[in-house]
C-alpha cells in the first residue's frame, strides 16, 4: 500500500513538472487513487492544491474531500465544506450520521435546510438520516416537525424511518405514541426488538427509570426477545441514576436470560465497583473476561478507570503497577490515560502535582514512556490537566498552567477557555470569573453557544446573577436555545430569586421554545432554596399535560427536598415510597436531621445503608442526627462503624478570594492572627446580639469555653477573618465552602455583615447566601 501511494505521488509531480498542468479529470482519478489507498492527507493536499492553482472542482472532488475530512476529524473544516458546495445526497448521508456521531445534529440540520433550499430532493434514505439526527438536536421537538414535514411530502418510509419515528415521539413526551407505533407496525423478530430497544433508550437516557421499567413490562408481557442491547440500556438507565439494586438485578435477569456479558456490560460492571470502592472486585472481574472478550484487556477506558480507582484508593504501589503492565502492552494513550500517569507518580510523591509535571518534564520513568512514544504534552493534553484541576478546585494551578501553555507557544481554543470556567465555578471566585470572561474576548475566543451558555452558568455560580443576567440578555431572542435559559435559571436559583427563575421559564415558554427536563429540574431547584412549595407544585403536577416531560428522578428528588424543608415530613417520604432512589433518601435524610425527627432518620438510613453500607456522608449525617439528641451512644456506634469499614469523612474546606488571591483553610486551621481576629470579631457581634448556636456541636464538649472555641474553628470562620485582614474597610468579601454551613455559621455571617458594614457572599454546597446589613438572601 506504502509503495502504491508512493508511486502515484511520484507519477503526480511528474506530471506537473513535465506538463505544466494536469486537466480536471486527472485531479479527480489522483484524489479517487488517494481516497482508495486511505490517503486521506495526501488527498486533501492535492484538492487544497487544485483550490489555489483555482482548477475547477466539481461534485465528485468535493465529496472525496468531504470523506477524508470525516476521516481526519477536521470537524469545523468539513461542515464549512459542504455549506459552500453541493454534496451529493449520499454524501449528507454519510455526513449527517458522522456529524450526529461528533455532537453536531444542528450543523446537519442547518445542511439539510440548506440542501432543500437549493432545490435539493431528499430520498429515504437522506431523510431517515436527519431524523435520527434531530433526535440528537439541542432542540428534539425539530423531530417532529421534520416528521410532518416528510409526511405532507408523501415520502416513502422503511424500517429506519419507522424507528427515528420512535425515537422522535418519545423524545418530546409522547411515550405512548411511540409505543402505539411500535406495536402497529410490521417488523421482522429482530427489527422487533430493535425497535422496542429504541423506545427503551428514550427513558434510560433520559433518567426516567418508571418509564424505563414499565416499558420493559411491557416487552415481557408481549414476549418480545431481549437482546445484549437490551440489558445494557437497562444497565445504562440503572447506573446513572445510582440504583446500584436495579443494576445488580438486571445483571441476574440477564445471567438467567442465557445471555452473555459483552464489553460494554462488564465495562458498566466495573465502573458500578470501582464507584462504590469494590477496586478488587473490579479488577478480578476485570482479568476474569480477558479470554471471553479480547477486546476488553486492550480497552483503555477500562485500564483508565481501574488506575484512577486504585490512585483515588491511595493504593499508589498497585497504580504504578498497573500503569506499567498497561505500557508493556501498549495500551493505547490518549490525553486521559497520560494525565492519570501525571497525577499517579505527583501522588505517589515523585512529582508535587500534575501542573509542575508539565512544566518540568520530570525524566521519571512515566515520562520516558511518553518520550519514547513521541507522546510530549499537546493542546488537548494541557486541556485534560486543566479539566482535572478545575474539578479539584485548584483554580489558580489552573491560571499558572494557562500562562505556562501560551508562554510555550500553544494557542487556547474553546477547550481551554471552558475549563478556566469550571474552575471559577468550582471555586466560586467572582473576581476572577470576570477576568476569564476578559481574556475570552482578549484571546478572540468564539463566543459561541456553548461559550455563552457557560459565561452565564460561570457568573451564575461565582454569585453575580446580575452581570449573569446582562449576559442573556446580549443574546438575540431568536438565538437563545433550551441551554441558554437552563443556565440563566440555574443562576437565578444558586442566588436564591425563584421569582425571577420563573419569569425566566415563562418567557421560555413565551418564545415558542419547549423547556426540556433540565430546564424545569433548574425552575424547581429555585423555588426549593426559597420554599416556594405551591409554585413548585403547580410545575411539578403539570410537567407532562403542560411542558410534555414525564418527571425524571431529579424532579421526584426536588420535589423531596421541597416538602422536607417545608416540614412536610409526610409528604416528602410519601414520594419517596412512590418514586425510591438513593438521592431522595438521602434528601429526606437531612430534613430528618433539619426537622429533628429521630425516628424516622433511622428508618431512611436503614434503606440507605442496605443499598449503600460503605456511604460515608450518610454515615457522618445520621451520627450528626444523634448528635444533635444527645445521643452520644449511637454517634460511637456510628463512628466505629465507619472505622470498622475504613471509611473517611470528608474534612470541612473553605476558601476566599482577595485582590485575585485564592487561600483555603482548613477546620481549626487558625494563625494566630485569625484566631485573635476571630476573638475581636465574636466579641463585637456578641454585644450586638449574636448567640453562638451549640447545637451546632456534633461531639461531647463540657465546658462553653471549649465549645465556643470549637465553633470558632469551623472553616468558614477562618476564613472570614483572612479576608477581614487582607481586604480593605467595606470591601465585599466572597467565601465558598465544600459542604454545607452550619446554621452557626450563617447566623455569625449574618452579624458580621451588619457589624462591619461588609457585604459578604457565601457558596456552600447548597446555593449562594449574600449576606447585607445582618439579613441574608436566603431568609
């Protein structure tokens, strides 16, 4: 193959030097050869070639160039492409699924659009193509009107067109049309199952798992034929909704069905363990199927996940084997595996972190293995760090490895700009979300959808709603999407305004654009921080006559925290009882401890810890239950347990910016500067009527000397007194929290703003609480 494409690259400037020009028909037989032999950047030479020596390229070269476009990813290039040209239809064919494949139905959209506008004729096979990419639109409802579309125009339909016709009704909530349609068409017994499998994916994407069972039912009850599709779109469905009980009892249905795992069941399987700390369980699993299913030992996602479960474990010894054997194999390397190297060898200790790995290019054996596979840190590289910083909140390693990369020559793209804004998110730094947000526009970063949907949702979680608010409205009406108002809700609901979320879903609704599941999960999240109860209830009860949304888990759990906050105990576990997963219970659970109701806490957690016995946070919740009556008994009882199962409690975080300056403190992290800050400060408050809440308390402290200590080490506290010292008189203050805050805390928050005159923000794991003149935004 090498020696053929040789030789014609040889005959081509042969050619050119000895005629001086080679006609358009030989152009096309070289990029046909080109096309044949899989020289896809050899051909796109040459039509580049044709392009500036400005010989006339028809249909036929264009389509070539298309597919090595495709070939090559150059994602942006092709679709620009084929908007300028004329594809054929059996190249928009290929095109559509390959877009939809790469997250970009709209552009296939947008081509179809445009291919009809040019008096294009679209066959059933073109037309099957782009309905199935709606159904991967930011707007599935364009589905429908494709279907009415092909419908008016009398178009042949098939199979395909039958089951995009499924996928399509059940998308935009009408199950039960697609279920009609399934049972009143003709299918052959595999086509049958297919098509059941397509209506069954809807739901288990979607987080519908009452959806998704009673479909499953219904399959049993007309014996339609489960497939390996089947179970795994079950599994799937399971999974990401938490309910470890529904994945294991698909896993037996399918082992009594008779049929076997394949790779993407084991890969489940293993993810599911490794999650819930089973790393050896995971990894025998693992090396069990190795026979069975070849392709697993080589599949890199799997060795990704068990390294970044034995790394997370501490377990550094068994990483730095793993990571071994997976090079001894040449496990394929792709920007993920090599970062999980960095971070194993930085937590291992030959490295102090992933960012001065990059920059060093410490010579440890790892980064000889990338050395010697040419394999040196790139964009997409950098981006992964990035990424991975951002989720651990390391937000200014996440700016010094920003300027590190630019400094080296590499030119930020989207991917950059989108993860410094996790890491603002993440860290909730209102002062630098504005200068990210600068250096986007310094950078002339794209301000795509996807870049201003995440300027809001940057804004909106740093606590500066306001300027979130002057970025939604800069959008054209016609250009705001289902993203774009889930982002500007979501912001309304972190600040705590329900009255402003809701006029947000209302102008939603009054611009024609349907809310999707998110969007309402975002209105409801914002009535729950404000007790909303009667609003959320009108959204809630109405999701499917009026939004046509059959309510997910998420709504159900919403709905949960709502009725829990608002002390109706009753209702909430009523809803529970209806709808059980893990995150509901785990709701109740702490409305149990909001509402001191005891005996019911402990009949939550005994559903919980069946399910889940290694939760720690529950643990540490139901020991604060006790806690809190007294009951210090069962608060040893609980701590032991947690010994006896190796488990650790998350330790209380808090950090605070200051003139672009991030620290973070831990609990009872005091200098003795903050603690004599802090000492200064209850004083004040104390004699303007703050009362230290020792409820608050979760283990045996005798005297009120050692709790009121105890109180003043809580982190959010420290905090508070850095920034007092570092800041200047009257200057706002921006604190974010890795949990929630005590009401301790907030009560002394509130004291300290109307003492000092300070306005003071506080994210904690909860929402956003501003604090002004000893009020809060959340009372």
């Amino acid at each position: 193959m090498t020696g053929d494409l040789e030789s014609l690259v040889s005959h081509m400037e042969h050619m050119k030097s000895t005629t001086g020009r080679v006609e358009q028909t030989t152009w096309n037989t070289i990029l046909q050869a080109c096309s044949r032999l899989k020289a896809d950047g050899v051909l796109l030479g040459y039509w580049r070639e044709m392009e500036r020596a400005k010989i006339p390229i028809d249909q036929f070269a264009n389509d070539l160039a298309i597919k090595a476009m495709m070939n090559l990813n150059q994602q942006k290039e092709v679709v620009d492409l084929a908007q300028r040209t004329n594809p054929a239809p059996h190249t928009l064919a290929s095109l559509f699924r390959w877009l939809q494949k790469c997250d970009r139905s709209d552009d296939a959209l947008k081509l179809f659009d445009q291919f009809v506008s040019k008096g294009g004729k679209a066959d059933t096979i073109l037309w099957n193509t782009v309905l199935m990419a709606s159904t991967s639109s930011y707007d599935p409802s364009v589905g429908i009107q494709m279907m009415e579309t092909m419908e008016n125009q009398n178009i042949p339909i098939n199979t395909e067109t039958i089951m995009a016709k499924i996928k399509i009704l059940a998308q935009n909530g009408f199950a039960d049309k697609a279920m009609t349609l399934v049972q009143g068409s003709q299918f052959s017994p595999a086509d049958l199952t297919r098509a059941w499998n397509v209506l069954l994916g809807v739901p288990a994407k979607q987080g519908s798992i009452d959806q998704m069972t009673y479909i499953r039912s219904s399959m049993i009850d007309r014996k339609v034929p489960a497939d390996h599709y089947t179970f795994n779109t079950l599994l799937s469905g399971y999974k990401n909704n938490g309910d470890d009980v529904g994945f294991l009892e698909t896993l037996q249905e399918m082992q009594a069905a008779k049929i076997q795992p394949d790779d993407r069941t084991i890969g489940m399987h293993i993810d599911l363990l490794v999650k819930s700390g089973e790393i050896d369980q995971a990894i025998e699993l693992f090396r069990s199927h190795w026979a069975s299913l070849p392709n697993l030992s080589t599949n890199p996602v799997i060795w990704n996940l068990l390294a970044s479960g034995l790394i997370k474990s501490d377990r550094h010894a068994d990483a730095e084997d793993m990571l071994k054997e997976m090079a001894t194999k040449n496990i394929p390397s792709n920007a993920i595996t090599d970062f999980l190297k960095i971070q194993g060898m930085a937590r291992m200790g030959d490295l102090r972190d992933a960012h001065s790995a990059i920059e060093a290019k410490t010579s440890v054996w790892i980064w000889d293995q990338m050395k010697n596979s040419g394999n040196l840190p790139n964009l997409s590289t950098f981006n992964v760090v990035l990424n991975k910083l951002a989720d651990l909140g390391e937000v200014q390693r996440c700016f010094d490895l920003r300027d590190a990369m630019e400094s080296g020559g590499l030119v930020p793209n989207q991917s950059t700009a989108l993860a410094l804004m996790k890491a603002c998110k993440n860290a909730s730094v209102p002062i630098l979300s504005g200068q990210v947000h600068q250096w986007i526009k310094d950078r002339g970063i794209t301000q795509d959808r996807i870049i201003v949907t995440g300027i809001i949702d940057m804004y909106g979680k740093c606590g500066r709603l306001g300027d979130a608010e002057s970025q939604f409205h800069q959008i054209p009406s016609n250009l705001r999407d289902s993203h774009v108002f889930t982002a500007i809700i979501t912001a309304c609901a972190r600040s705590g305004d329900s009255t402003k979320a809701l006029k947000y879903l209302d102008l939603q609704v009054a611009s024609g654009l349907k809310p999707t599941k998110e969007t309402v999960g975002a209105a409801l999240a914002a009535c729950t921080h404000t007790g909303a109860i009667e609003a959320a209830d009108d959204i809630y009860r109405n999701l499917t006559s009026k939004y046509g949304i059959v309510p997910n888990e998420r709504h159900h759990t919403i709905m949960v925290d709502l009725y829990g906050r608002g002390g109706k105990l009753d209702e909430a576990e009523a809803l529970v009882n209806a709808h059980p997963s893990y995150m509901s219970y785990k709701s109740l659970l702490a409305s149990c401890r909001l509402h001191k109701d005891l005996e019911r806490a402990e009949r939550i957690a005994s559903h919980i810890f069946k399910v889940h016995p290694r939760d720690s946070p529950m643990h540490v919740l139901m020991s604060n239950i006790y806690a809190d009556a007294g009951d210090y008994d069962s608060v040893q009882q609980i701590r032991k347990r947690m010994t006896d199962l190796n488990l650790n409690r998350t330790p209380g975080m808090s950090w605070v910016e200051v003139n672009g300056q991030i620290r973070r403190f831990l609990v009872a992290e005091h200098t003795d500067e903050t603690r004599k800050t802090w000492k200064e400060i209850s004083e004040k408050i104390v004699a303007l009527g703050y009362r230290p809440n020792f409820a608050c308390i979760t283990k045996q402290i005798q005297s009120v000397e050692d709790q009121l200590e105890h109180l003043g080490e809580h982190s959010e506290k420290i905090a508070l007194c850095w920034a007092m010292n570092q800041s200047k008189e009257g200057e706002p203050i921006s604190i974010g929290k890795n949990l929630r805050s005590c009401a301790d805390c907030h009560e002394a928050l509130k004291w300290v703003s109307k003492a000092y005159d300070r306005q003071i923000s506080m994210r904690d794991a909860s929402r956003y609480h501003h604090f002004r003149d000893g009020k809060c935004s959340c009372n």
